[in-house]
C-alpha cells in the first residue's frame, strides 16, 4: 500500500458551506489516513484555499496546516493542483469555472453551476471537449431519510406513484429584532441569490433521482420581506424572491407540488419534508427520519364537522428503521469525486446534470413572467 495526494483547490473555503461542509468533509477523508482505493492506495487529499480575504484564508489555513494564497492565476496555473472546487458566492461561478477548465483542472461544482441554462451548457460542452472529469454536488441525495426513501423506491413499494408534496423552509429575521441567519447576498439578484435559484437545482436532481422525470412547471414567486437589514445593520432593499409556490408535472403522470419559503414558520418535523403517496403506500420524510403507511394498514378516517377528531394520525405511521450507518452526504459526494478522478469510476451527477437543474429554474422563472405551464424539453445526460 502507499499513499497519494492529490491537491483539491477551494474556491470559497472561508464561506459557511465551504468550511463547514465541504473542507470538513476533505480534512476527515486526510486525517482518517486517506480514501481506501480499488488497488490498495490510500488517496490524501490536499486542499488548497483559494479566495480574496487573506486575512481569513491565512487564520483558516493555518488552523489546519493548509496551503492558501489569492493569487488565483498562480492557483489554477499550479499543475500540482489537480481538481478545482467553488462553493463561493453563485454570481461569478460560470466565468470561475470556465477559467478552471481552461487551466485543465477537473471540476466540481456546488449548485447551481451557473446563472443560466445557456452557461451551464458551456461549461458541461467545454469540460466534454476537454476530456476533463466533471461533477456537481447533490449532496441532498445522500442524506438518510432519502437513502430510505430510494430503497422504498427500488422495492416498489408505493406501486404506481401518483403524488408528492414538498414543503421546505422557514423564518429568516430580516435584522431588525435578530439578525438574519443567512447572508445578505442570498437577497439580491446581482450576486447570485434568490429561492428558485439556490434550491431548485436540489430539487430537481431528487425529483428526478427518485420520482420521475419532470416534463412541466407551473410557478409563482413572491418577495414577502421587501427590506432586510445586511451585516452592517444597514437597511437594503430585496430584489428577488424568498417564497415560492410550484407544481410539476412528471413523465409518468404523477404531480409534484413544491411550497418553498424563508419566510414561512415551521409547524412540520423538519425544515424539509417530502411526502410521496402511492396506490400501494405512503412516506414521508424529513432530513433524517422516515415514515411509511402501507396499503394494507392504511385507516379508514371519517371527517365530521359535528365532533373533534380523536384519531391520532401521526400514529398511525411505522418508522424505516436504521440499518446501518451513514456517511456525511458532502462527504460521500466528494469520495465519489475522487474516485471518478482518479479510478475513472462512474459519477452519477456530471455538469449535464447540474445543467438539468439550470434548466428547471430558468423554466420557473418564466412560468411566473408568463403565468403560463413551462415544457422541459430532453436535455441529454
């Protein structure tokens, strides 16, 4: 056995995913003594800080005995560095990514991989015409609620899927009384932000994944906290949506409703909860947990308007137990990078397939312009 590094480049690192998910994820891999390899190397990977704010990238680095440096044509000149990684802010990542590829590094890229379908097609054509490995994070689909809930899929235990709900979100404070738990970046259309833009891409990977192939949308967005307070406690106006109502048609007929808000309180077992109804069952998941009601146990309910009901319907579901343990879903995308770079072995979410969620925000966002259904027509993964 022996040992290989391999230098992973993070653009963004000092950001809370990039620290807290993303670097972690890269250090636990090095100080485990490296990803166990098909031939019986261990492969260490060395992260390489890559940003503009010295000062953070040098207290960072040095808590972790890192390379850093802001010289970012130095960094992606460096043939020592092999992959390139950006989890910085969403403005930008198609020109930061472009650059990359076109210093030959391979590629993984947070979502979304751009601002738009026509720049996330660019870059998915360049990496393929550069021969270069290419990937986006879908961490979401790692997770173990919807670990449980591909297996239930796999089983065929809902029989012919027919529905499912998505409600996701909750209150971010606008500054006034508490600060906001998300920066103020995520606020406004110039650098990136809004609902639609930052969580779509997730669901469209899920739905597709585990539901079906979307074929339509139908959406509405909506501002519900016009001004918010930035990290200075300065006053600034929001110039992008923070609620979002959709519904999506798949190919096999089933329909997807999606209630997305940063402004809506939680009165749900979770911050996400997916519910998926079949002819032969139901579950309902949130980020860790998951319930299934069968056919055969399902109640019979008898709504009245003349007495309480005395049903305990949350009772009535049977929990999909634990059987066995679970890997940090950044973490398990990253090894399935790895590998992909350095076995050739295959990576389920290329560039195309981040592309595939540029697609379906682009076509929400004009389903709200033209209030009117969106197609997705095929794109090719």
């Amino acid at each position: 056995m022996s040992i290989q590094k391999i230098q992973v480049i993070i653009e963004g690192a000092t950001g809370r995913l990039g620290q807290m998910q993303h670097l972690k994820a890269l250090l636990n891999i090095r100080k485990e003594g490296g990803l166990l390899l098909k031939n019986g190397d261990r492969l260490v990977p060395e992260p390489v800080l890559l940003g503009r704010n010295a000062e953070k990238l040098k207290a960072l680095a040095a808590t972790h005995n890192l390379a850093w440096t802001t010289d970012r044509e130095a960094c992606l000149a460096d043939t020592n560095n092999l992959i390139y990684f950006d989890s910085s802010v969403t403005a930008g990542r198609h020109l930061r990514a472009k650059s990359a590829l076109e210093a030959g590094k391979h590629i993984y890229l947070e979502k979304p991989i751009a601002e738009s379908l026509e720049q996330a097609l660019d870059l998915a054509s360049l990496a393929e015409r550069l021969g270069l490995k290419n990937g986006t994070v879908q961490d979401k689909l790692f997770l173990p609620s919807l670990t449980k809930l591909r297996k239930l899929v796999q089983t065929g235990f809902f029989g012919q899927i027919l529905t499912a709900k998505i409600d996701f979100g909750w209150w971010v404070f606008d500054g006034e009384i508490h600060p906001a738990q998300r920066s103020s970046w995520n606020y406004r259309k110039k650098d990136g932000g809004g609902l639609v833009l930052d969580m779509f891409p997730h669901w469209r990977y899920i739905i597709d994944a585990l539901l079906g192939e979307i074929k339509a949308v139908s959406c509405r967005t909506k501002i519900a906290i016009p001004q918010r307070r930035d990290e200075q406690g300065m006053l600034y106006e929001v110039d992008v949506e923070d609620t979002v109502l959709a519904s999506l048609e798949l190919a096999n007929g089933a329909l997807v409703e999606i209630n997305a808000s940063w402004a809506a309180r939680i009165k749900r077992d979770d911050i996400l909860t997916i519910q998926v109804d079949g002819t032969q069952g139901s579950a309902v998941c949130g980020l860790y947990r998951c319930f299934i009601q069968p056919a055969v146990a399902t109640p019979k309910p008898v709504w009245s308007i003349e007495v309480p009901t005395s049903e305990n319907f949350d009772g009535q579901w049977l929990e999909v137990p634990d059987v066995g343990t679970y890997t940090n879903s950044y973490r398990s995308g990253w090894e399935l990078f790895l590998r992909h770079v350095i076995e050739g072995s295959p990576f389920p979410s290329p560039l195309r397939a981040g592309a595939k969620g540029i697609q379906l925000v682009d076509a929400c966002y004009r389903s709200h312009r033209e209030r009117k259904w969106i197609d997705l027509p095929d794109l090719s993964v």
